[in-house]
C-alpha cells in the first residue's frame, strides 16, 4: 500500500514538473509566469512585454468561469478545474478576441495570440493543468 501511494505520489510530482517545463519551453518567450505588479510596470511601460502574464491570465479565467452545479451535484470546485483547464487547453490552439477573458487593455496592446499547435494532447492537458494549480490563489498585485 505504502509503495503504491509513493508510485502515486511520485507520478503526480512528475506531472506538475512536466507542466512547467513545456511552460517555460512554449510559452514564456511572450508570456511571464509569477510576477508582481512591481517589476511588471516597468517592462510594461518599456514596452518589453508581448502577452499578458500567467498569474494574470489564470486569476481572470477563473474569476470569469462561474460554475452553478444543478439538482444534488456538488462538486462544483471539480468541474470548474475542469472547465477551466479545458478553456486553456482549447485557447492555446484556437485562441480568439471572441472569447478572450482577460483585461481589455490587452486588446489594444497586443495581437491576438498565435496558435499553438505543435503541442500534443497530453502536452497541453499537462501543461493546462499546471497553470491552473501553480497559479491557484496567485493574482498579479
Ligand atoms: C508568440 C507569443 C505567445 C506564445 C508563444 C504564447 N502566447 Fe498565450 N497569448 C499571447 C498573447 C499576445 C495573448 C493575449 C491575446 C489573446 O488572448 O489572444 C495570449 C493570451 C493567452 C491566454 C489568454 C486567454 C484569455 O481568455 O484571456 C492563454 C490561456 C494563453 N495565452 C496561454 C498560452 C499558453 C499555455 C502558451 C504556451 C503553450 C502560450 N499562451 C504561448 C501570446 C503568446
């Protein structure tokens, strides 16, 4: 038993690194990850920042998806994670101004993002999945 919760815990650990690493090789040449609105400003002004940054992108995302379970279903933390990550992982390789959520300064600042689409499946589920927990709790501030 102890053995199989290691293995569990071990592959989930792998996981969260795989997430991060297909982060930082695809997506922060235009995008930070953690930043605070301190060393933010500057780049911003100085016009050296190409996307809005994850913490960013995640609170807004989240903040913007409410899910209102129907009948007994309770789990409406599990299907927001879920739809959340499901957002992400379509925007990446279909991403449009019609459903952007972020701030509306983006709009006028930069282009719509190009899509991805050298990742596979399970890259973009991995990777999807990261920025919704690593940025659980995180704002840009
Ligand atoms: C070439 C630059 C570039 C790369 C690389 C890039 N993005 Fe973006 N991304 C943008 C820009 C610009 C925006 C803001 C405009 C938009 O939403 O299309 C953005 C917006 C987003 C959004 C916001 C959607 C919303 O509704 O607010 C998500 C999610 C996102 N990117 C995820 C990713 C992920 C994950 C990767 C890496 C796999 C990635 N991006 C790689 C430029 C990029």
């Amino acid at each position: 038993m102890k053995k199989i919760l290691l293995l569990i815990l071990v592959a989930s650990a792998l996981f969260a690194v795989e997430g991060k690493i297909i982060f930082e090789k695809n997506c922060t040449a235009c995008h930070l990850g953690m930043v605070s609105m301190a060393e933010f400003k500057p780049l911003f002004k100085a016009g050296k920042i190409k996307a809005p940054p994850m913490v960013e992108i995640a609170a807004k995302i989240k903040a913007s998806i409410n899910i209102n379970p129907i009948g007994d279903n309770d789990n409406a933390e599990d299907i927001h994670r879920f739809t959340v990550i499901a957002f992400i992982k379509n925007y990446v390789t279909h991403p449009s101004w019609d459903y952007y959520m972020c701030d509306s300064v983006a709009i006028n600042r930069f282009k719509v993002m190009p899509a991805q689409t050298h990742l596979s499946d399970e890259e973009l589920q991995a990777v999807s999945e990261w920025i919704y927990d690593y940025f659980e709790g995180k704002e840009l501030k």
